[in-house]
C-alpha cells in the first residue's frame, strides 16, 4: 500500500510538493500546444491516440518517481537496457503492463517500480495521476502515476530491463530551455520531435509527452498560486 499522504509543510522542498499537489488535483484541459507531440512537417499531431480499429491495446502503468533534493524535488528516469522486447535504449519511466492482481494503475506502477529498481512501494506516497495515453510501437495503454518518496532512496537496479538511471529536477523540467526540436525520419515520414534534453539523453515520444503534462499542469497550478498570492 502507498505510504500516508501527508504534505511535508516544513521542508525546504515544500513548495514544489504544493504546487505538484495542485496541478494534479486541478481538471484543467490542455491543448496539444502545450504537450510535446511529435507533429508532421504541418504542425499536425503525428501520433496516433488510439489504436487501430479491433486492435485490443494492452493495459499497464508507469510511475512519475519524486525524492527531496535540497530545495527541489528530483525525478527519476530510466534508459532502458538492450535486453527488453521494445524501445531499446530510449529513456522511459519505470513501469509496464498490468498484472491481473493489480488493484488499479497505482499498484501495476508501483509493483514494476519495485522489480525494475527495487524501491519498496510502501515508502512511495501517491500523489495523482496524468492522462493515459497510447503507445502504439507497443501498443500500450498507459497510466502516469505520480509518486512521491520522502528521501533519495536506494536503488537496486534489475540491468535485465534498466541499463541506467539520469534524474533531473522539476526546476530544471520547467525551464523552456530544456525543450528542443528536431527534424527526424520515423517509419519513412519526415516529422518534428520534440524532446527534453536531460543528462545527455533526448527524452522523446511517450515520456516527454507524459513529463510535458506534468509540466503543463504545474505552470498552471504555479500562475494561480501567484494570482492568490498577490
């Protein structure tokens, strides 16, 4: 079971956790404008958002991993090993498919968090969920769930499915320098793919759209803080 949801007031991370908190309880919709989507040279959406007519997608969750850093919270990336079936290489969320003793998206995160790097689940406390989205490559349906650990925790990574792990702060995910686009061939299209560069890495495709969300929400979440603030 997920730890207690208390909100730790008096951290020096404090904010971030009460603007995380809000921008996930907050039912605001977003536009494609604000999210990372790869887009054909026209600026249209390039990827698809269900699947193909009776294809039946498999069903699975991955977890938005947050631990205190000094006065920010830090966030936990994998770089998937050379081992799995799909997305060799790509930096991803830990997650993947649901089991049938799952009881909902948070116990499937949970649960591959801890196989693919070892973080108990009771020391994860959950704060919310983003969007599911379709990942058609794997055809996975997917659930973002963000979590949250009171301190770095230890990790005990499986190398079978993670070759690393790159972390980065929600102050860095915030700024727009971060964010780059480049022109790419995928299966044959010239398309637009916008990523965030993180450690080295282009985090591209579902990751940067569910990180894209998450950011989303927080800018608005942090613009109506202020407004009641002032």
């Amino acid at each position: 079971m997920p730890a207690v949801d208390i909100a730790h007031n008096d951290a020096p991370w404090a904010e971030w956790e009460h603007l995380l908190r809000r921008a996930l309880s907050a039912a605001v919709p977003l536009s494609d404008d604000q999210l990372l989507l790869i887009r054909d040279l026209q600026g249209r959406s390039f990827r698809p958002r269900e699947p193909a007519p009776g294809v039946v997608p498999r069903i699975g969750a991955v977890l938005v991993a947050l631990y205190p850093d000094g006065a920010d919270l830090r966030l936990l990336l994998t770089v998937r090993s050379n081992h799995v079936a799909s997305h060799r290489g790509e930096v991803s969320l830990p997650g993947g498919a649901t089991d049938p003793d799952d009881d909902g998206p948070a116990a499937t995160a949970l649960r591959e968090c801890a196989e693919e790097l070892g973080i108990k689940p009771e020391t994860v406390t959950v704060l919310g969920m983003l969007t599911p989205i379709y990942i058609p490559p794997s055809n996975f349906r997917i659930t973002p769930v963000v979590g949250l650990l009171d301190s770095l925790p230890h990790l005990t990574i499986n190398h079978h499915e993670v070759d690393r792990v790159i972390t980065v702060t929600l102050r860095e995910l915030l700024d727009p320098a971060i964010v780059v686009v480049e022109r790419w061939t995928l299966h044959g299209h010239e398309v637009l793919v916008p990523y965030f560069a993180i450690a080295g890495y282009k985090v591209w495709g579902a990751t940067a759209l569910i990180l894209s969300e998450l950011t989303a929400r927080m800018r608005i979440a942090r613009i109506a803080y202020n407004a009641e603030a002032s």
